[in-house]
C-alpha cells in the first residue's frame, strides 16, 4: 500500500520539527500596519527612480562577488567599524543567528539570553539541536544580573545573546550590568552576541567597544534603517572569530539586488537619517499620548515600538483591528508580557490613527 503524505511527513521530518509552530506573520491587507517594526517611510519620487535605473544596470546572469565585497567596504566605514575588527553580511541578521546556531554547535553547547527576547534566538537552537536557556527579565524588564550570572557559571554557554535593545520590551539594559555579564561570559570561554537590529533609534552601542573584547560580536540589520525588503544583515568582530563563522555561510548568500540597493541606501544615508530622526520625535509623542491614557502603561523605549500593558490585550487589540489599525499583541509570548502591546511608531498620521483606534478600544 502506498503511504499517505502524512505518514511520509511522520517517517522523514524530525519530530521535534513536527511540534514547532512557525514564525507567525499576521495578514496585514487594508490595515495600517504598526505590528513589524517598519520603517514606515517609501523613498522621495527621484531617489526611487534613481534605485530604479541603478538596479536595472545590474548583472543579474553573474553570481554576486564582487559586489558583496563593496557592501562589506561601504558598511565598514559606515558604522567606523574599529580597527582590527572584520565585517560579514547575511541574508537579514535572521540568516546570521541561524549561522552562529551552526558554527557554535559543539556536543553539549548551550545559547543562552534574556527572555521575553526575540524568538529567534531560541528557534535557531532548537533546530541546531543546541540547548536553550532563557534568564527572565524582571517585571520591570530589566536585567536579572544575579540570575544571568549564575545561569552562565552554571551552563558555560557557547553563545549569549543581549539584545541592545530588546525585542518586544524596546528597552536598552544597565550598561553596568551588561559590562559585568560579558566579563562573566568571557571568563568561561564563551561568546557575547549584541543585536543591535534598533541602533537607529538608539542612544548606545557596542560597536566601538567590540573592539576591546574578543570574543564580543556586534550584529545589525538593515532592515530598521529602512531596507526591510532587502534583506541585508551584517555581524562585525575579531577576525579571527569572524572568519570562523563566515565558514558555514552560504556561498552567494547575498543576492546582486541586495547588494545594490544597501549601497544605494549608504549611498543617501542622510535620507534615512531623517527618516530615523522623525521616527524618534514620534515616539516621543506617542509616550507622553500614552502616558496620558487611563489605563495604559507604556515602558520606556529606545527603539521603533513601544510596549504598553492594558487591561485586556485582547480585546483592545481586536478593537483595534476592527478600527483598521494592526498592532502586535505579545501576551502570548511570556509570562512577563500579560497583558501587552506592542505599539510600532509610524508616520505622524499613522501614529494618530493608532491612538484614536487605541482610545477607542479600551
């Protein structure tokens, strides 16, 4: 008797695969969309048109080489990457997160980070068949410093990853705290992975310190400048340490389109940075709109989102959908985040539809 697809999925796939849950992406058609963290902003007419004309000239019969070569440069001086550190691309920093899963995979290895964080950090163990462990934030999500300590002398992790800032509380950690867990991490011999995915709307950064420590990575997206569509990730370090990990890469893992369009992009940063700017003067007012709602808690925010607690997620943000406002509701995700909303900043006009929408589903 032929088998049935069900019975081929039961013999062939792994069964822990079988249990996930895949990433979810909520349909967002017809809805003003503030549950990604987006840059919400297209491109002036006359820089689309120019992009436009750029990638048409593009090669796109030959395989991406030296093209990568001149991202790798152009985001070099960029970022003023430190001297004696080395850069590597990925296909988005999701790409590089699984890269790191596969190159640390050594019997036993552990990925240790902060929880609620974000899940990809626990989904790329998991199918590296690594172990995971997650240190709860406090209520107030900050670091649990004696925790984080203890769970690294206990678990001597391979990787620990400190989100800066964190995905979904949008906060940046107590850099005094942060400097004493690297120390600890360093002692027995692992790696500190910063994911600086929000450094555009950030007041700190690891990059300049990497240089000091080596086994400190720093990695960033440039999906939050404003490429989200592009998928362009890169992760900086010691080069020797970098070098390692570019090992298990994919060849060509950057297409000839992303190429050119993130040196499109570095090519009218001043554009982004404009962009990124109004984005921080959003979110200002939008915490002190929120702050001024009966009802709502919004936590402070160094990011493109805010988290605020309501008294019924559910039912504000099904109220808010049917208003036409998408946001994320990550109740669901920990039990530190009961209750949640997580609120991406968008235009001026998007924030005011968001608020009223929020108002009105309370």
């Amino acid at each position: 008797m032929t088998p049935t697809l069900a019975e081929r999925i039961a013999r062939t796939i792994r069964q822990d695969v079988q249990s996930m849950h895949a990433y979810a992406v909520q349909p967002s058609a017809g809805l003003v969309k503030l549950d990604a963290m987006e840059n919400p902003f297209r491109l002036p007419g006359e820089l689309q048109r120019e992009l436009g004309e750029r990638l048409a000239r593009v090669a796109i019969n030959r395989y991406p080489t030296q093209c990568v070569a001149d991202v790798i440069d152009a985001l070099s001086r960029f970022v003023d990457l430190p001297a004696g550190c080395k850069l590597m691309l990925g296909n988005g920093s999701d790409e590089l997160i699984s890269l790191l899963a596969l190159a640390c995979d050594v019997p036993g290895a552990t990925i240790l980070a902060p929880v609620p964080g974000f899940v990809m950090y626990e989904m790329s163990a998991r199918l590296q068949g690594l172990q995971f462990v997650g240190v709860p934030l406090t209520p107030e999500f900050e670091l649990d410093e004696a925790a984080m300590l203890a769970a690294i002398e206990r678990h001597r992790p391979a990787i620990t990853y400190l989100a800066y800032p964190n995905n979904p509380t949008a906060n940046l950690w107590d850099d005094a705290v942060i400097a004493r867990i690297v120390d600890a991490v360093g002692a027995q011999h692992g790696l500190v992975v910063f994911d600086e995915a929000y450094q555009p709307f950030a007041s700190r950064t690891w990059m300049q310190r990497m240089a000091a420590h080596e086994h400190v990575l720093v990695m960033r997206t440039l999906s939050k400048f404003g490429l989200a569509g592009v998928r362009l990730g890169y992760m900086a370090g010691a080069p020797a340490l970098v070098e390692q990990i570019d090992k298990v890469r994919p060849p060509y893992n950057v297409s000839v389109l992303n190429a050119e369009a993130t040196l499109f992009a570095l090519d009218h940063a001043d554009e982004y940075a404009r962009q990124a700017a109004l984005l921080r003067a959003e979110r200002e007012r939008l915490q002190r709109a929120l702050c001024d709602l009966p009802g709502v808690h919004p936590y402070p925010s160094e990011a493109n989102m805010i988290l605020a607690r309501v008294a019924d997620a559910a039912r504000t943000f099904a109220g808010m959908k049917q208003r036409g406002v998408l946001v994320k509701n990550v109740s669901a995700l920990h039990p530190l985040l009961a209750n949640c909303l997580r609120l991406t900043v968008g235009t001026p006009d998007e924030n005011t539809l968001m608020l009223d929408a929020l108002k009105a589903s309370l």
